[in-house]
C-alpha cells in the first residue's frame, strides 16, 4: 500500500484490476494496473458502478474505433480515494474529500483552445478526451469504468452527488442524462409542444421526462421492444407506437396523424439508427426542429429528400458530448423527479467484472435497458 498524499485519510492500494478492452469480437482481458497518488488537478476514484452504454457497444461491436487494449465504460459513479494537489471543490464550489460520491464529465477539455475559450464549447475541444475511449498503455492507463479504480484528470468538471441519490439513478448522469439534457435544450422543447421521441432506451425515456419537464403538451415515443414501450407511459409519454414491422410511411402517417393540424414541433433521435432520419424530418411541421443524438458511430450513411429541410424551414442540430451545466441540470433533474419517476429501475441488470462478457451479449441483444457493473 502506499501513503496517501498530504491531506488525504487512509492508504493507496498498490494495484487496481481492470476488465480491458482487447478488440472488437474478443473476450475482455482480466489485468492488474499498479496505483499511484493522483497528480495535481487529478482526483483517484474507487468505482462504485459503472453502466454499459451504446457507444461501449459500438466500440464492442467493432462499428466505432477505440484503441485496445484500453478499458472502456464512461457512464461511472465512484468514490474520491485520494485528491491531487489543487483540487478543493466541484463545479458548484462545494468542497470535495475523501469518501465523497460524485460523477464527472465524460469528456476532459484542455480550457484553453478556441472551443474551450471562445465558443463556450468544451465538449468539442481541440484536445478532447474521453474517459472509456483511452488506450491503458499510458500513464495512467486506468481511464475507464469497467476497473477498480479510475483517475480523473484535471480539466474534468467533477459533481458531488447528493445523498439521497443511489447509485443506480446516479451512474447514468455523466453520459445518458446529460446528454438528453443537451439534446432537449437543442431541440428548444418549450411550453406547448409536441415532441416525438425516436427510441425508448435509457436516453428515450429520459427524453420523455425532459420535454414534459420543458412543458411539452405531447410526447409520443417510437419503439419495438414491448417493456419499453410500457416504461414509455410511465414517463409521461402520451402515446407509444410499436413501430415493429411498419415501413417509414407508415410510421409518419401515425405520428403526424397524432399531431394536428401539420406535424410535430420537435424530434429527437435517439435508437442510434441512421435510415429513421429521412422519417424525422417528415414528422415535423414547418419550422420544426430535430436534435439527432444516437448516432455516435462513423460510417452512417443517410438519404432523405433535402428539400424538405429547405421548403419547411427545419432545424437539424447534432448533440455529441454536452457543456458541463448539462451536467448539474442532469444532477438536479434526478434528485427533483427520483420519486415520482423509477428512474433507478433503468439500471435492471448487476454484472461483476469478471462477467462484463455477459453484461455486453445482454446489452447488444437489448434484453437490458442499462447493465451495471459493480467491481
């Protein structure tokens, strides 16, 4: 064990097991990673859990590049093991110690680039890195949540998590909540109208409760998978459409017939699947506004009739990564609704690290909505 740095209670463990990522189609490699006292701006992290997401089953799955062997998982809640020099608080100012639950953003930005100072767009800087898409060669190698232990380097934005908030509601708020938070606020969701949610996964169902947060006077949810659609209900959507087997004409007939007298005010893509593109854009009506957020994988190919974005005057904005706020907004939205919404029910499956092979087989196959893995 090693000494803890000045200030810090209890020792450091010498070692942290890590499931790494050894390339698309293989089995996850079970390594010990040696541990070291975090450097300045850095905080150590005992992973309490970390959620599988579908960027980590892109990654999985061979359809999004990431370095191997690296360990991936960046939806992570842990616990502060050590704090480096210079760091005192989280992104509120409230104090940061030893024992400490928070989440962090996903992505580390250098604060100093063109993105990061004069566009106010961290999430797109020049020198972006993101925790679980690292490669474990380095130092340090653990960046990833399907570890024991985790560093969170300086130029993150870490939040302390409130108490009341367990973990299963917490481990999705640096990646699925935020990120919803982003895409609600792309799709200007305001007092009044009518939303159409494309996919009923984690990131649909929080989209749901965001727009009717937002005031949306209706929200309808599009998904195959019957638990889904259920869990769509239960977070207020108006109507779910189980779109299985209708062809994308059929799909628009339903959600504009729905949505008097000329379409939807606002679409959000979030199933990951490039060919409902062409569909979104023909749900809304003219002026409408559509935040495509679930296709976050190279290679997505799309044809749709352009002049429809001309002649009815759409919006398309793309959501990749969020600004730190989006975080503290996912944060407080959490602890508002965690009791009128099951929003730990969301994380329905426990993993060990030694079962992350299981954990991804049962996320790909959707048997899952978010599987946990507990190291």
């Amino acid at each position: 064990m090693s000494a803890a740095p000045g200030g810090m209670s209890g020792p450091i463990p010498d070692a942290g097991r890590a499931a790494v990522f050894a390339g698309p189609g293989r089995p996850f490699v079970h390594r010990t990673y040696p541990l070291g006292p975090p450097g300045p701006g850095e905080v150590l992290v005992r992973v309490r859990m970390a959620t599988v997401c579908g960027s980590d089953l892109h990654s999985w799955g061979g359809r999004r590049p990431s370095p191997a062997p690296g360990v991936l998982g960046h939806e992570i809640l842990g616990t502060v093991a050590a704090l480096g020099p210079g760091v005192t608080c989280d992104l509120r100012g409230a104090p940061l110690g030893v024992g400490d639950r928070i989440t962090w953003t996903m992505f580390i930005a250098c604060g100093h680039c063109y993105y990061c100072r004069a566009l106010d767009l961290p999430q797109k800087c020049t020198a972006l890195r993101k925790y679980g898409h690292e490669g474990a060669e380095g130092v340090p190698a653990l960046l990833g949540g399907f570890a024991e232990y985790c560093y969170v380097l300086a130029g993150t934005g870490i939040v302390r998590v409130p108490d009341e908030v367990v973990d299963e509601e917490a481990t999705p708020l640096n990646c699925g909540v935020a990120t919803m938070v982003a895409a609600t606020e792309a799709a200007a969701i305001t007092v009044g109208d009518t939303v159409i949610v494309q996919g009923l996964g984690l990131l649909g169902l929080y989209g749901v409760a965001l727009a009717r947060a937002r005031g949306a006077r209706m929200v309808i949810g599009l998904d195959t998978v019957p638990e889904r659609l259920a869990l769509g209900r239960q977070f207020g959507a108006d109507l779910v459409i189980d779109v299985t087997g209708l062809d994308g004409a059929d799909i628009v007939q339903r959600v504009r017939q729905a949505c008097p007298p000329d379409g939807a005010d606002a679409v959000l893509e979030v199933c990951g699947v490039p060919t409902v593109l062409a569909e979104g854009v023909q749900m809304l009506r003219k002026g409408g506004r559509y935040a495509v957020a679930g296709i976050v994988f190279p290679g997505a190919p799309v044809t749709l009739d352009a002049n429809v974005l001309v002649a009815r005057c759409l919006t398309v904005r793309g959501v990749h990564n969020y600004h730190p706020r989006h975080l503290l907004q996912a944060v407080d939205f959490v602890h508002r609704h965690r009791r009128t919404l099951p929003l730990g029910a969301l994380v329905d499956a426990r993993f060990s690290l030694a079962e992350l092979d299981a954990a991804f087989v049962r996320a790909a196959e959707r048997r899952v909505l978010r599987a946990a893995v507990v190291p």
